[in-house]
C-alpha cells in the first residue's frame, strides 16, 4: 500500500512517531517505468524517481553489466562454449522445476533462444540447513574471464568495533536481494543455463558472478549513509543482511520499522520471516552469536561442535601417525585463524601446525600428505578447552 501511495501514505504513517517524519521529507510521488511491471526481478528499475532522491538514478538506469578481464575475455568464453545439462538426482530436478517456475514467475529468469546464447553456467541445487532447497549458479568458469575488483564490504570486524556495551539490536532481512536489481541486455546471454531442454538467462542479477556482491554493496550504501545521517541508529550491512544498533530499545523499535518503509521504498521486498523486529540483545549475525549485554561474541553452536570434531579428529591422525593431506590442515588451519573474532591469541596457537603445513607444501606441494609432528598436539589440546569452554 505504502508503495502506491508514495510520499503521501508514508508520511502520514510516519507522523505517528517522533523524528520519523524527517528521513523521506525529500520523497516525490511515486512513477514507475519498466517493461516487466510484476516479479522481484529487477524491481528497483521501477523506481527510478525514489533512487534519484539520492543521486543513484543514473546509477541503476545503467544496470549489471559484466566487465571483462581483457580484450581476450569473449574469445577465451567462446572457445569453451558448451552446452552444462543440469546433472541431479530425480529429487533435485523436482525442486529445480519449483523453484524455475517461481524465478519465471518473477521475471528473475526469461527463456532465451539457444542461438542467442553465448555461454552456458552449470546449475545444481543444494539442501541448506533448514532443510529448504537453494538453486546454485555456478559461475566459476565465467569468472576467470571477470575484471577483478577492490572493495571493501562490511564483515564481523566491523561489528565488533561498532557494537557498545548494551545495545539492542533488530535484524532485517532482503527478499532475493541481489535479484531486485536488472541485467544489461548485452550481458544476459552469458548467465544462461538449460534445464530439461529449455534454455533460460537471468533477467535480474544472480549470485555467483564476481561482481554481484560489490555491484549491490554499491547501491545500498547510499541507502544505508542516508539513514546513518538521519537517524542515531549505528547500521551495518552485509548483502541481504542489516543489523540495527542502539542503546535505547523503544527509539531501535521505532527507527526499525522506518528502516523498512525505506527499503520498500526504494524497491526491496523485505523477507520478515527472517527478520527480527523486536529488540534483543542475543543476535546472529554473519554467522556469529553476539551477546550485546556484555558486548561479546561466539561461535555458533552447530559450527562449534564441528568445529571440535575436526580437531578431535587431527589429534588422534597425530597421535597415531596417520597421513593427512596437505590441503586438509590448511582447511583446518583457516577455521581455526576464523576464531580471532572471539579468540584474540588464536594466531598463537597456530604456529606450530601452520609452520609444518608450510615446510610440507614448500618440500612436496599442495596435493600431496604430511604426517603432522606430534609438538603439534598441545596447541590443539588448547584449541579444544577453548571451545569447550566458550
């Protein structure tokens, strides 16, 4: 409703809480042009008078567009073109078609003549932890031929230095983030993909290119300094993910629903099954549990206890003698350098087996196995009381 009533509707909502007023005081009436006039795919395109309140018209007038690494890119695409068949089991394909006819439905995927087509991304489909299923793009082939490029996005460094002892917190989650913005038309035919014999590409941008994240981090910071500006809120953002922060739970709880009623303002469809509208000071965020009362954070307790198996797992193989490969103790080596977030000697503990793996992988390379020296063992003694204990 808010949407087609524009500034109108909003303002007179806002009005019933104190400062909310000021944050779309520079809102114009709302205009929408586009030729998909339904569907999450590429929606902000029907809301290009909103995004011109801050200077991003322009910005998302251009659309996704992929940029290339060289001159080369293209002929370096067309000589590996082949056609990727979806490959899945008889379960996968049934939840593949679902979801395919949603993304249609949508406008997120438009059918594409095979001859259009200038290369083909595999796509399979993966069970996430609640149990629902995830379509997955699988660009890494076509990434080799993107532009590489530098940006800094926002990570759990940031929230530790952000967060003060006390805060509240609210959490919002976007809807098929990256998909409410539109593909270049020149770029679509290189995000195709073939299910059952039809051909398809994405309309709105997908996951899994190089430059989706950072094309997105880029149209919400604006979004998100405006707020910054207006409001007292502290906001950190994270693709799809926002976490709201302030000492006062009634101001967070009002300012909240303002943050909503921007975003969807601007375009975005929220995803409140996910979002946590009520403030609390028990948070999970980018994958980490925060505690706000005492301003301290920790693993998540699934990832905890795999965590501890893994090193269980790496002490006996050491106790016994076993060979493990090099790439398995880098793996484990990455998780544990993860943990100093919440562990600020971590990097201390890690000397000994980092320093084997390194002497292994200089001495026989990456793919082969090492026997881990059992001096190895009592940092992963103290690895495991850690964790235990927190």
């Amino acid at each position: 409703q808010d949407q087609r009533a524009g500034l109108a509707g909003l303002r007179k909502k806002e009005t019933r809480k104190e400062g909310r007023a000021e944050i779309l005081r520079t809102v114009k009436p709302t205009r929408r042009i586009e030729k998909y006039q339904t569907g999450i795919g590429g929606q902000t395109a029907r809301y290009l008078d909103q995004w011109e309140t801050i200077n991003m018209k322009y910005f998302i007038q251009q659309e996704f567009t992929l940029q290339w690494k060289d001159n080369q890119s293209i002929n370096n695409l067309k000589r590996q073109f082949k056609i990727m068949k979806f490959r899945g089991t008889q379960e996968e394909a049934k939840e593949y078609k679902i979801m395919l006819e949603e993304e249609l439905k949508e406008n997120i995927v438009i059918s594409i003549k095979n001859e259009q087509i200038k290369w083909y991304n595999p796509t399979f489909m993966i069970r996430k932890a609640n149990g629902k299923w995830r379509k997955i793009l699988d660009a890494k082939a076509l990434n080799k031929q993107i532009a590489d490029f530098h940006f800094k996005m926002h990570d759990s460094i940031e929230v530790k230095q952000t967060i003060r002892l006390g805060d509240w917190s609210t959490s919002l989650d976007l809807t098929s983030a990256f998909h409410h913005l539109i593909v270049q038309a020149e770029s679509q035919p290189y995000l195709a993909f073939e299910f059952q014999n039809n051909h398809y590409t994405y309309r709105a941008m997908p996951f899994g290119t190089k430059y989706s994240p950072i094309y997105f981090a880029t149209a919400m910071e604006p979004i998100m300094q405006q707020i910054r500006m207006k409001t007292e809120i502290r906001i950190i953002n994270y693709v799809e993910s926002i976490l709201l922060l302030h000492q006062n739970k009634e101001y967070l709880k009002n300012m909240t629903q303002t943050v909503i009623d921007i975003l969807k303002y601007f375009g975005f469809t929220m995803n409140m099954e996910n979002s946590e509208t009520e403030p609390n000071q028990t948070v999970i965020f980018l994958g980490w549990e925060w505690n706000l009362a005492n301003a301290t954070v920790k693993m998540k307790p699934k990832k905890r206890l795999l965590l501890l198996h893994d090193l269980y797992n790496m002490r006996r193989w050491i106790k016994t003698g076993i060979e493990i490969t090099v790439k398995q103790t880098a793996k484990l080596i990455g998780k544990l350098h993860y943990l100093r977030l919440q562990f600020q000697e971590a990097s201390l503990f890690l000397n000994t087996m980092d320093h084997q793996k390194a002497q292994a992988a200089r001495l026989r390379g990456w793919n082969t196995t090492m026997i881990m020296n059992k001096t190895a063992i009592p940092d992963i003694n103290c690895w495991i009381a850690k964790l235990r204990a927190n």
